[in-house]
C-alpha cells in the first residue's frame, strides 16, 4: 500500500462522497424540470447518471502489486544530475499517454493525480475526479460543520458538473463520445442562454479584479483582458461553471439531511473570478 494511503482520514472521503451525491442529485432534478430541453434532456440525464464520481485517491495505491507494476518502468533518478531526471521522467510520462493512442478509454482511469488541490471533469471519461488533497479547511472540514463543506466543496463539485455540460462538454455523450444530441432548437436556445455568462463576466472590468497592491499606482498591463468575444468565448465553459456551481452547491444543500443553506469562500468576490481567468 502507498504511504500516502496511512496519512489519509476516510472519513473524510465517505463524507466528500454524500455532498457528491447530493449536489449530483440537484443538478439531476434541475434537468428533469428544465423546460427548453425537449428531447435532449433524455441524453443529458443519461449523461449525468453516467457521470462517474471519483473521490479520494485510485485503487492503484492500496494494492502493492499493481503499485509496483506501475511504477517498475520509471527511469532511474540521480541525485547529481536533476535537469536529466526532469527529462526522462518527461519522457516516461509521455510514453506512457502515447501507449493509450487509439486504445479504449479507461472510464475510471484517474487522469490527474490525489495531491492535487484541485478538481476535475474529464470530458473523454465523463467522470469527474475530487483529489483527496483538496478534502482540506477551506473546503472541506470535519464534522458539524457539514454546511460549510456543502458549501465550498459544493460549488467545486457544481462547477465540475457543468463541464459536462459546457460549450466543449455538451458536444460529447453519456460514454464521452463525440456525438451530437442536441437537437437544432435545443442547441439555438442553449447558445442564447449561455450568452448571458459570457455578459456577465464581459461586465467585469480589469482594475476591479487587480490585486490591492497591483491596483494602487501599478500599470494595468492589459485592460482588455475580460473584454473581447474571442476570449469570452474560450473562457465560456469557465463561466458557466462558475456562475452555475453556485447554484447547485445551494440546491444540493436542500436534498441534504443537512438542510440549511452552506457557504461559499470561493470566486464569490472579483478577485476569484480573476483567478478563474487565469486557471482552468
Ligand atoms: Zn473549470
């Protein structure tokens, strides 16, 4: 087994899985009563039911044997030379994605690692990954504070959620599969809806976001940062799960034996949605 695995509170993980679960049921009733779906909202439910909800850390770690395998092919490390060992580690990781080239995909592969403080949606797996390293204050903390958790760890796992669903996430299906499901007037009225995340983070103006000490006297280096279709348009799927990740942390909140509203510390405040510019 990892060591990693002995440093790791699982309860921690058994009570990240229930806010997954409820915040996924949210978003689940919400399609169910979205009246512009017509008859996409078949595949969008197959979609989110198929979502795979990876939470923690991959089987890989606790199992000896297979933690060997997978690392029996790393390249030798020298302490003296590190630039090389940067090099071939580069080289293995690459080999290593070039080996799954026109292979199946691995639904429940992890593609990003536990200690990441992060969270993921893979749009080829249609899964989503919350890392056991972002089960932390200010995301998540231990019991009864389980509102504080539905809120933070909610809007992360709403914002994931979206993907799916988002500009690039919607053109893929229940498998993460190019297919188009959309229907033409379900795709016209999903461009026109969308358009109002684009408006409203166009809204947002480049010195509100500066950081206090950029912002006193400093320079604002690209005042057209968050203006502009071409880079709203690629930041779309950004928007869109933030601002809907909000939602959902809410409704999750309401299916949740819990039931009191939660709070949220993250990109609520111009400065986190700055961030979210400049992290996917
Ligand atoms: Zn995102």
């Amino acid at each position: 087994m990892g060591v990693f695995c002995h440093y790791i509170n699982k309860e921690y993980i058994f009570s990240a899985r229930e806010v997954v679960k409820d915040i996924k049921g949210a978003f689940r009733s919400m399609l169910t009563t979205a009246t512009w779906m017509g008859s996409a909202r078949e595949e969008a439910l197959r979609k989110v039911d198929n979502m795979l909800m990876l939470v923690g850390y991959p089987d890989l770690l606790k199992n000896e044997t297979s933690l060997e395998e997978y690392h029996s092919s790393l390249p030798k490390m020298n302490e003296q030379t590190h630039f090389e060992n940067m090099m071939a580690l580069s080289r293995w990781h690459s080999l290593r994605s070039l080996a799954r080239l026109r292979k199946p995909v691995v639904r429940d592969g992890w593609a990003r690692g536990p200690v990441e403080t992060n969270a993921f949606y893979s749009t080829l797996q249609n899964s989503i990954i919350i890392p056991v390293a972002v089960l932390q204050p200010p995301i998540f903390r231990r019991e009864p504070l389980t509102a504080l958790n539905y809120g933070a760890l909610g809007v992360v796992i709403g914002h994931e959620i979206t993907h799916g669903f988002d500009n690039s996430g919607r053109e893929r299906d229940h498998e993460g599969n190019l297919h188009e499901w959309w229907t033409a007037e379900t795709d016209a009225e999903y461009a026109s809806r969308s358009r109002c995340f684009a408006d409203q983070y166009e809204a947002f103006d480049v010195s509100q976001i500066l950081s206090p000490y950029e912002r006193d006297g400093a320079e604002v280096k690209s005042p057209g940062l968050l203006r502009g279709d071409a880079l709203v348009s690629v930041r779309l799927g950004e928007c869109a799960a933030e601002s809907s990740g909000r939602g959902w942390k809410f409704l999750g909140v309401c299916v949740s034996p819990v039931g009191v509203g939660g709070s949220s510390w993250v990109c609520e405040s111009p400065v986190g949605v700055a961030w979210k510019f400049v992290d996917v």
